[in-house]
C-alpha cells in the first residue's frame, strides 16, 4: 500500500527540503555535537536498560519487562529522526527523498503510537500489582505481559498505517519545503494543496482514541492507585508502593503533555514554530531523561546496574 503511494506521488515530488536546527555557521557545530551527546546517551542510557531488565534475575518481572520495551520504542523512534536530524544541520544540501520521507514518518507515528498505549500498559501493571496483589502473579502472567505489549505495538502500527495512506495521498502542488526537523503529520499537511479536512478529521479522532484514552486510563489507574496506598498502615510499606509508581507517573506527564499538545487539537491552532520546540522535547529530550528517571527513582534498577557492569559492586 505505502509503496503504491510512493510510485503515484514521487513523479509529482521527488524529495523535501528541510529545516535545520539553526543557519547559523557559529552555532551548527555547538548544536550538532550537543545532539550528538544527547544521542549517544539515549543509546547508552537505554541498551543499559534492556540489557540489565535480561540479565538480572531479580528484574525478570513485568513491571521490567515493559520498562525494557519503552526503552527499546525510545531507541527506534529516536534513531528514526536523529540521524537525518544531524546530517541535515551540517549538509549544504538540506533534502530528504520522497521514500525517505515516507518511511520516516511511518515508522516515527508507529513508535510514538506505541509508547503511548504501552504507558497505559505499564499503569494497568501497577494498577494489579498495588490494588490487588494477591492475585497480581495469576493476572500478570508471561502470556498477558505479551499480549499487553503485542496490543500496544499494534495499535501504533495500525494508527501510522492510516495516517501515512492517508497523508501521501495528497499532492504537495504548493511548494516542497518542510518548516520542520522530520517528517511529521502537522507540517506535511501544512504544505498540502488539497483539502485536508479528512486527515485533520483523522489526527483528531484517532489521536483521542491512541493518546488522550491511555492518558485518561492512566490517571483512572492512579485514582484507584492512590486510594489504596492511602489505606496501607505501615509508612514503610506506603512509601515503597508510591516509589514503584513515581518513575511511571513523571514519564507520563512528560510524554503525554508534549504529544497531545503535537497532535490531538486542531490544525488550525498548529503553530509550527512552537511546535517545532515541543518536538524537540519528546522525540530528542524525553527518550535520553526515561533512563535516568528510572534509574535515579528505582534502587533495584539501580543495585541491577551496579552488579552487571560496575566491578566489585557493594550490595
């Protein structure tokens, strides 16, 4: 399907041109090696991750194992974005080809899609392993922690599907240049000379569906959540609850608040120079913090880490 697409509209365009971080040669360096760092420790900050969730028995749990595949959606939908991200800030020629383009936004809403039903994912884990612990091993099972995930990688796969048909059914007729660091939806449809009222009727409705629903389940979990830390008499045991459940809540708000405001509002409100600054928070910015979120917030990840790969760790 996609490739159909791409043969039918290529002939029309055959590449975009994009905006670079910044034009101005005394800042193009600084910026490149910054992003570069931020790149490297996102890899870095991640591959730790999954690696210690596998070899640390201690951390075969679900809670980890969906730790392990947000960290793995952080690496992909950051490598979608950061490499062309680099190349374009330092190239003379700032282009990226119309099956270039494609493939980059298909596969970047496809990881965005997927983190956001897989938080929702990871708060129904709390959710069991806090309000009804006895059951949580019986419910939580290796089968449903795969399944949970499976749904979750779906739901984005099905979302970029339709938004990327739907999207490259269009001719760019006007002009070819993209106000933005990667293909994305807001500044494709922008440059649009057809009617876009069906991909904006698209954006919002299935954005409710894939981004504001998890965020609501997600604060209807913590509700539930909150109530019963609040009925644990010990402190030790109420804190060691709500320490489990932080490192999730504080990677939420990030997300949620920069993707819903990208996505899931109306296009005429799109603003793409504040956008452009929201973008870079959650697809740079975010996936380099959740490693560091986790592990500051979480002794196990962080006694893991120290017995996988620092010598002579003290426990």
């Amino acid at each position: 399907m996609i490739q159909t697409l791409m043969n039918a509209n290529e002939t029309a365009t055959k590449e975009f041109f994009m905006l670079a971080l910044t034009n101005l040669p005394i800042l193009k360096v600084f910026i490149f090696i910054i992003l570069l760092l931020i790149y490297l420790l996102t890899l870095i900050g991640n591959v730790t991750i999954i690696l210690v969730s596998r070899l640390d028995k201690s951390l075969h749990k679900p809670m980890y194992f969906f730790l392990g595949n947000l960290s793995f959606l952080d690496i992909c939908y950051t490598s979608t974005t950061m490499p062309k991200m680099l190349e374009i800030l330092l190239a003379e020629r700032k282009t990226i080809s119309f099956a270039g383009c494609v493939t980059q936004m298909f596969f970047f809403i496809t990881f965005v899609g997927t983190e956001c039903v897989l938080l929702c994912m990871m708060s129904y884990d709390r959710f069991l392993a806090i309000c009804h612990p006895l059951r949580y091993c019986a419910l939580m099972s290796d089968n449903m922690c795969m399944s949970l995930a499976g749904i979750s990688w779906l739901s984005g796969f099905v979302n970029s599907m339709v938004h990327t048909v739907f999207t490259f059914q269009k001719h760019f007729c006007n002009t070819n240049k993209i106000s933005y660091f990667y293909c994305d939806l807001p500044p494709l449809l922008s440059i649009s000379c057809q009617d876009t009222s069906v991909n904006e009727l698209l954006l919002l409705s299935i954005g409710i569906f894939i981004g504001w629903t998890p965020f609501l389940c997600i604060i209807v979990s913590y509700v539930y959540i909150l109530f019963t830390i609040m009925k644990i008499t010990s402190t030790g045991s109420r804190q060691k609850a709500f320490s489990t459940c932080i490192s999730h809540i504080t990677v939420v708000v990030l997300y949620f608040g920069n993707v819903n405001f990208s996505y899931v509002r109306p296009i005429s409100t799109y603003s793409l120079e504040k956008d452009r600054l929201i973008s870079v928070l959650y697809s740079v910015i975010s996936p380099m913090l959740n490693p560091l979120i986790y592990t500051l917030k979480n002794q196990y990840v962080k006694k893991a880490i120290g017995k996988q790969f620092i010598p002579h760790y003290r426990r």
